[in-house]
C-alpha cells in the first residue's frame, strides 16, 4: 500500500486535509495523526473491522485495549453510561489533555476496542488537529500510539513514517507533539480513583481535583490493570541500562562503561540532563543526547523518544540514561526509562 504523508498546519489544520483523512476513516481506513502526548493510529471506534485492521497493523497482542479519543460530550455519552462525578471533575479540570479516563463501556463499543474488558479508555486530546479530525470524522476514534508494537512511541511525522509507511494509507504529519509522553490512564470504575499508566498529567495534579488517587503497582505474580504495561514497550534495540543516584557517582560509572564497551568494539549512547553533559562529552561516547534540563521534567518528556530513537538510528549497542527525580512529570519518565531498560537498573 502507498502511504501519503500530508504536512498540515497544527495549530489551524487546513480543512482540506482534514476532510480527506475524516473520509478515510468513515471509510474503515487508518489515519496517523498527532495528538498532544504522541501520534495515535486511528480508525473508527465503532467499526470492528476497521479496529482489528490496527492491531495487525501494529503487530499489537490482542489482549491491550485502545483508548477511544472523542471530541465533544455526546460522544462520551455514547461509549458511557457512567459518566460519574469524578469523571466530570476530571473533564472539567484536565479536558482536552492528556488524560484517559477508564470506565464501564456501553454496547456501542466492540469487543476488539476493549480488549473483551467491560471497560473503555476515554480520551478528549487538545490538539486542534486530533480534535477536527475526531469532530469531522463524527464518531469516536479508537487510536494506540502510530508506532510498531514495542518501539517507542511516535513524536513525530518522521517517527510514524518509519514505522509505518507502506501498511496504512495516511499520516498527517503536524511536526513534533509537545508532551511527548502518553497520557495518564486513570481508572475511575472503582471506589478509589487509581492511575494505571502515569503520564502527562501528574498525580499531584490528579489529586488536587479527586482527593486521594492511587497508583497501581503490580507485584511479580500479579498483573498489571492496564494490560499494556505487561509489555516491554518503549524500547529501543540496544541494551539501555538505567543509572539512578548520585550525579558524581553516575557520571564516574558511565566513564567507566564507555570505556569498557569501546574497548569491546561496542559503541555507546548517553541520554543525560543538560546539567552532566559537558562532564561526558569529554568522555567521547558515540552519541551523547541531552534530554533536557533536570529543572524542567517537560522538556525532559518532550525528547526522551526522540533520543532512544536515535540510538536505534545510529546502531548504538549500549544505552546509558541517567535517571531523574520521580516528582510530578519525572513519575511518567521514569516509568518509560524502567521499562526501556527491562529492569537493568543501577542505583548509586
Ligand atoms: O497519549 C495517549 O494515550 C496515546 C495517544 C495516541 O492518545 N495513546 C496511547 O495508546 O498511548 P496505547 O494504546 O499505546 O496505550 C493505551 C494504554 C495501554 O496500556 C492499555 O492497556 C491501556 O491504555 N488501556 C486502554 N483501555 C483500557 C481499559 N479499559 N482498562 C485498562 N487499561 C486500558
Ligand atoms: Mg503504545
């Protein structure tokens, strides 16, 4: 299949554009798009046939649900009946944004969107071109992010394009999303409201607005609520190795890596905060990416695929990223590193 990619003003979407990809997905046909956290690959909600097409597309396991993107209050009100207070509250403080809200789903919705689960993950993006393309299309957008299953998710056009051009007919490329991590999946069928996946939108924030939140951590026999997050996702082919502690301690022990692995003929990728970066560019590792100020976790998000792409991109073997404080935004980062490193984590 022939792939076209449409470069489309992100802030004022051309109409034009956007009336070709709503058409697509009328159709039961795949659209990436942009959304505020990461690309989504979207088709229809309601169309069964249109849903499993992503899943192949993906190569996703059939057991992880989509989250369904609306763009107005009647179509939440038809993927839910429960639109309790809380989920009012939420709305109300975080919508449109980077929060999916998890409750029962109504009958409209088919059995391959949730995953089989009585449950349906709701989400209103703020991105102008996320929500015209919802609002044309009509119907609720069932969207994972636009990437191959187990790679890093998608911050930009280049990024869907790489891995997905040739399986599905059109990428709206908006350039680079701002969050740059997922968005925070909040499960709200319970007594207690529970965060499922952390992301763009703190639990301190969330708890600001609903009182007490908890956070769902599966133990070793236990599995996770959010069926995504059994899986090795955001990870990059090389071997990352996850540095936490200490910056003195850190910076010595990444020396001493890039040493060894340069004297085995492997090459090394450093994902650093601004404030170590002079201190091992002087070590000279083969890729030296900096993630952004420790002072600002958002610019820290916003890069962080961007560098473990790269790492693929130039065939680095050993990854090194330095941890970061786990206060607001730094939960979800550090959520994403962990699971990048496969739990090769050093603490220093
Ligand atoms: O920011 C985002 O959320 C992006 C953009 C495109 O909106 N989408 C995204 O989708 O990250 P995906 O499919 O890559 O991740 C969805 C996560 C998975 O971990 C999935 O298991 C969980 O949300 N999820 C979806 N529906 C659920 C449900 N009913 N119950 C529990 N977890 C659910
Ligand atoms: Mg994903």
């Amino acid at each position: 299949m022939e792939t076209k990619r449409i470069y489309i003003d992100s802030q004022t979407p051309e109409p034009e554009y956007i009336e070709e990809a709503a058409k697509l997905i009328q159709k039961g046909q795949l659209v990436a798009f942009p959304t505020e956290t990461v690309y989504g690959l979207g088709a229809n909600a309601l169309d069964a046939h249109a849903c499993a097409e992503i899943f192949k597309v993906k190569g996703r396991p059939q057991d992880n649900p989509l989250i369904v993107h609306v763009s107005n209050f009647d179509m939440v009100r038809s993927v839910t009946e429960d639109w309790n207070e809380q989920a009012k509250r939420c709305a109300e403080a975080f919508w449109p944004g980077p929060l999916t809200l998890v409750l029962p789903k109504t009958a409209f919705i088919p059995d391959t969107v949730s995953a089989g689960l009585g449950s349906i993950g709701i989400r209103m993006p703020s991105h102008p071109v996320a929500l015209s393309l919802i609002e044309k299309a009509g119907v609720p957008i069932a969207a994972p992010s636009a990437n191959l299953s187990g790679k890093p998710s998608p911050t930009n056009g280049i990024h869907v394009w790489k891995d997905l051009q040739g399986r599905i007919p059109l990428v709206l490329d908006g350039g680079a999303c701002n969050v740059g991590v997922e968005s925070t999946v909040l499960d709200l069928t319970g007594k207690v409201p529970m965060i499922l996946r952390p992301g763009g939108i703190t639990k301190e924030r969330l708890e600001e607005v609903l009182g007490e939140v908890k956070v769902d951590h599966p133990s070793e026999n236990q599995a996770p609520k959010a069926p995504g997050m059994k899986y090795r996702h955001y990870a990059p082919t090389g071997e990352l190795y996850l540095l936490i502690g200490e910056r003195e301690k850190i910076l010595s022990r990444m020396t001493e890596a890039i040493q060894k692995a340069h004297s085995r003929l492997r090459k090394v990728g450093i994902l650093c905060t601004l404030e170590s970066a002079s201190e091992l560019h002087s070590q000279l590792p083969d890729l030296l990416f900096v993630l952004g100020s420790e002072k600002r976790p958002e610019e820290v998000a916003a890069s962080l695929y961007e560098g473990l792409r790269l790492c693929d991109e130039q065939g680095i073997d050993v990854i090194l990223a330095e941890g970061v404080s786990k206060n607001g935004l730094g939960f979800a980062i550090m959520n994403r590193l962990e699971k990048a490193s496969g739990q090769k984590i050093l603490y220093l």
